[in-house]
C-alpha cells in the first residue's frame, strides 16, 4: 500500500514537471501570483489576530461558515429530488453566475477603487493597484486549473494524472477550486471591518451557494454515488468557504496596499471562475436563453442587494 502510494505520488510529480516544462510562462504566473498571496498572508497573518482585526477576523470566519451552511442546504435538498431538468439547473447556475459578477463588480472591484483612491489619491494609482490585483487572482486560478486534477462536466478531464483518479475525485478537486475565490472574496470583504461591504457579498454568495450545492450534489449522484453520499460529499465541500475567508483576511490585513490588491485578487478569481467554469456549463446543453437571464436576473438581485444592504 505504502509502495502504491508512493509510485502514484512519484507519477504525479513527475505529471507536474512536464505540464510546467511545456507551459513555462503558465507556471511563472502560478509561481508568482502565489508568492504574492504569500507575502500578504505574512504581512496580515499577525494584524488579523490582534486588536479589532480580531472582530474583523470573526466576521470573516461567520461570512464564511454561512456559505458552507448554504452550500449544505442546498446539498441535502437534493436528497428528496429524484430529479431536477437539465434546463432548470442551467438557470440555476446562470443565477448564480450572475450574482458572483455583480458582486465582484459592486463588492468588490468598487470598494478597491475607493481604497486605492484612499490611499494614493490618484484615480489612475487606485485602478492600476486593483489591476494588479486582478492579474494576480487571474494568474493564481489559472495556474491551479492547470495544475490540479479535476473534471468540468462541459470539458471533460483537466490536469496532470487525471485519467488515474476516480471521477468523483475529479469532481471534489473542480468543487473546492471553485469555493475557494468565494471564500477568499469573504475574508476579504471584511478586512477593515467594513460591514456596508462585507454582508451585501456575503448575503449574495450564500444565496448562490445553495442553487450551487444542490447542482453539485445532482451531478455527483451522476457518477454512481447515492443520494446521501453526494450530499455529504456536495457540504462538505463549502468547508473550503471557511478556510477561503481566513486565506482572504489574512492576505488583506497587513500593508494598507494589500486591502485594494487583495480586493481585486479575489474579484479576478471570482470573474474567472464565472468566465471559465459556470459560464460554459450552463451553455453546453443548448440551454443559452434560460441560462442568460438566469445571469441577468442574478445580476440584477446582487445589485439591488448591495444597494440594499450597502
């Protein structure tokens, strides 16, 4: 068994050597985008625990544990569906999908702006600061789609040694890379105890994450598991909301740069994951028109939220 574990460890390092030999620039991006998210976990990692960035790391962590509720209340509606039509979950997802740019867009990209603008006192400083920070998030997914095995339901099988692991694997592998930028995004938005920014994303991003447990645990009964596993499975994947947030307030809480950077690193990762995951799913069977204004219908909600809540 030890032996076993071994050769596959060894087979997928050496996967891994060949996908950064044949794509160097990729790799580089990966490298330094995670340098990057590093750097700024150090430089908050003590702020966070000390003084009021301890309330703020509470509200994080709260923000957080109610995405992984959502994901799960979601999960365990599916348990009393036999089914749900193809054309209703691409709406779904397309709702959800509409709620992720909004609030990338209002809770996020906005307030880092304005803390640029803050900081610098220049608006082309501030937009540079959140471009930065939106290559970085860009660079940081792109490299982990790359490099992590997983499976998309429109794409098929991605990464090094995919074709070794079980599909249900692949499927927790996509589900975590896609709730980790949510609970980054979090972590984030409570950084300067702002609460004007914090509840309207994570009021938006709960209500997504139910619609998105129930489909994850629907397609996960789709691969042979039962009805209650796939829901098990489809929960316990929102913990990576949690731990996304303490990532996200963490990075942001140090320099008083890292608030807009961190901003705009989890709006990239939140923009990408829409663009390159939710987007292509809810379009693969044909079902464009009700999957657009599930996205325009999601948009509009989040907007109204965040001027609601904000």
């Amino acid at each position: 068994m030890t032996t076993t574990t071994s050769n596959h460890a060894a087979t997928l390092r050496s996967a891994w050597l060949a996908q950064a030999q044949a794509s160097p620039w990729v790799t580089l991006g990966l490298a330094g985008a995670a340098l990057a998210v590093v750097l700024l976990l150090i430089a908050g990692g003590i702020n966070a625990f000390q003084g009021n960035e301890a309330s703020n790391l509470r509200y994080a962590m709260l923000g957080g544990s109610a995405g992984f509720v959502a994901t799960a209340v979601g999960a365990f509606l599916a348990i009393g569906l036999r089914d749900i039509s193809t054309r209703t979950q691409d709406s779904m997802l397309g709702f959800a999908a509409g709620m992720m740019l909004a609030a990338s867009a209002f809770s996020l990209i906005l307030p880092g702006l304005e803390a640029g603008r803050e900081l610098f006192g220049s608006g082309p400083a501030a937009a540079l600061t959140v471009v930065v920070g939106l290559g970085l998030g860009v660079l940081l997914m792109l490299g982990l789609d790359y490099f992590t095995p997983h499976e998309h339901e429109s794409t098929g099988p991605c990464g090094p040694e995919c074709e070794r692991l079980n599909r249900v694997w692949l499927f927790v592998l996509a589900i975590a890379l896609h709730n980790i930028p949510e609970g980054m995004a979090i972590g984030v938005s409570f950084a300067n105890g702002d609460l004007n920014v914090g509840l309207p994303l994570t009021t938006a991003i709960s209500i997504q994450d139910i619609p998105e447990g129930l489909a994850v645990a629907l397609a996960l009964r789709t691969t042979g598991l039962s009805a209650l596993t796939s829901a098990l499975v489809a929960a316990a994947s929102g913990l990576m909301e949690p731990l996304g947030a303490l990532v996200g307030i963490g990075m942001s809480s140090g320099f008083a740069i890292a608030y807009p950077v961190s901003l705009g690193l989890a709006a990239g990762a939140m923009i990408f994951v829409v663009s390159h995951e939710v987007i292509p799913e809810t379009h693969r069977n044909g079902h464009q028109t009700p999957a657009t204004l599930g996205l325009m219908g999601g948009f509009a909600v989040m907007m109204f939220l965040d001027t609601a809540l904000g």
